[in-house]
C-alpha cells in the first residue's frame, strides 16, 4: 500500500485504532480527515488487500464525473433486498429501490461524498456485511454522484468467478473479502498471492 501511495504520488495514512464497533466503521472517520487535512480526494482500501505492483492510479481508472467511486456487487450478488430492508427499517423513503449496492472494501472519494459517511444513531450501528450495507444506504439519501469501478481493481473471490478475472494476470487489487476468519490461513495465501504476482511480468 505504501509503495502504491508512494508512486502514486499520495500521501499514506494508516488508520490503526478500532473508532467503532463494528471496526469498519471507523473509516467514516474519513470525512474528518478530508476537512481537517484539506483533501479533495481520497482513495481508501482495506487492510484485506493486496495491491499489484503496477496498479495504476485507481482514482483515474475511471473517465466520468464521480463523488464516489467504487465496484458496483450489486450487479451480480443479491445485495439489493438488504438494503431495501435497512432503509425500512429506519424509515427511509418508502417504497425506496436500491439502485446500486457498492462494495466498499476499495472507493475514490471526494468532498462532494462526505455527506455519505454520516453515523447511525448512537448506539445503533447496523451490522449487514459491517458498515457496507449502510454506506449504500447513505449514498442514496445523499443523492451522491457515484460511478463504478473496474472489478480489476476489486477482485474478490466471487469477482474472479463471475468475470472469468485471473488474480494473477487480470487484477490491480486483490480483495480478501470475508476470509479473515483464519487469519493464519489469510498470511500465507496473501503471501503465495504476492510472490506470483512478483513473478507474473503484466
């Protein structure tokens, strides 16, 4: 991630102290870091990923307009029905229909997304696939301009198998997604993961 930022010509922050519970919540503690840094933009990837060495600039992957930019799952994994119950049960429009359901293991964002990383109510931090689920939400009560993201820069599992991707030669980020329950087990596949990727001359 490091060496990605560092060619990238971006600065590398590591957010190491748990804001929330579930932990993946502390990255709403991004718009914070935009206001007070005075960043325009802001490219965030999980600690669950693995960035090929010549990944290029995700944030210039994508040629339209966006505030947020991320791999649209909703595509092919049923995500949507989630959402649409969240929403209803903190009373969000009725009748509201997801139009997107984005992974947010890897995004772009920019200031004009800020609004999206507004907090639950106190005490009432839904957990559907951690702080995913309502994120989504957000980022249709804020009307946000979104765009999707190559699913090359945001290859889990199930993207490998539904795009016919090979991690090795088709992807720029590797995402963990779900697999750090043994976390043991997640070292050494990251490890077999980054020496073929070495090997692998893209």
């Amino acid at each position: 991630m490091e060496a990605y930022c560092k060619r990238t010509e971006q600065d590398f922050i590591s957010i190491e102290k748990p804001l929330a519970d579930p932990v993946q919540y502390t990255k709403l503690v991004i718009g914070n870091i935009m206001a007070t840094r005075g960043y325009d933009q802001v490219t965030f990837v999980d600690c669950d990923v693995l960035i090929a060495l010549d990944c290029p600039n995700i944030a210039k992957s994508c040629e339209d307009d966006f505030d947020f930019l991320a791999f649209d799952e909703g595509i092919y994994l049923d995500r949507k029905k989630g959402l649409a119950d969240l929403a209803e049960t903190y009373g969000f429009l009725p009748g509201f229909k997801p139009s997107f359901y984005y992974n947010t293991g890897v995004f772009v964002m920019k200031k004009g997304a800020i609004g999206a990383l507004s907090q639950p109510p106190m005490g009432l931090f839904p957990n559907h696939f951690a702080e995913q689920t309502w994120l989504n939400l957000q980022l249709h009560l804020w009307s946000t301009a979104t765009a999707s993201l190559d699913p090359a820069f945001n290859c889990m599992t199930s993207v490998e198998e539904h795009f016919g991707l090979n991690r090795y030669k088709d992807a720029n980020v590797i995402h963990y997604a779900g697999q750090s329950a043994d976390l043991d087990k997640l070292a050494v596949q990251i490890e077999t993961d980054l020496k073929k990727l070495e090997e692998e001359i893209r």
